[in-house]
C-alpha cells in the first residue's frame, strides 16, 4: 500500500501540475473543429476527428507542428479507431501554451 502521508505534499503538488496541464490542453482543443471527451484519470485528451485520423494528424503536424497519435494505430482492427486523436499532456505548460496558440 502506498503511503501518502509522507509525500503528500508531492501528490498534491503532482495533481495541481496536471490538473493545470489538462486545462491549458482543453482549452486549447476547444477552438478546434475537434470533439473533445475529456479525461477521467490519464494525461492523454481523446478527440473525435472529422475525416481519416492519420491524415488528420499528419496535417497536423506539418501545417501547425503540433503532434498527436492516431488512435486507429492502437487497434488490431485500426477501422474501429478511426476518427480518433490521441493529445498528450504530459508537457511543459510553456509547450502546451505554444501548442494552443499553433492550434
């Protein structure tokens, strides 16, 4: 069993730092033609893509050098993941800012 009691500090400051990544990343996705299902428990940001996902993301990165994983990779039948992008948040906020901003 994990004792938090000793960290807590370090958990609470963990959450504070991901819960404020999460919400710079939503917020950004929001002005997007992306739906966005935001997360229960992970630092990745599901959305729902118009179009092929793979193609959407290869856009993606070359016309506004931001990156994301198409969801259909994930798949051993890739047609059910189609249409879904995968959005780390797990950055710098800074990084995530800058990705907002190119979005």
């Amino acid at each position: 069993m994990l004792d938090t009691a000793a960290g807590g500090d370090y958990y609470d400051r963990l959450l504070a730092d991901y819960t404020e990544r999460r919400d710079v990343l939503l917020k950004a996705l929001e002005g997007t033609d992306l739906e966005v299902s935001p997360p229960d428990g992970t630092y990745f940001v599901m959305t729902r893509c118009p179009g092929d996902d793979v193609a959407y993301v290869r856009d993606l990165i070359s016309d506004r050098r931001v990156a994301a994983i198409p969801a259909s990779v994930f798949f051993s039948e890739p047609a059910r993941g189609r249409g879904l992008v995968r959005f780390a948040f797990c950055k710098r906020v800074e990084t995530l800012r800058a990705a907002g901003q190119r979005l």
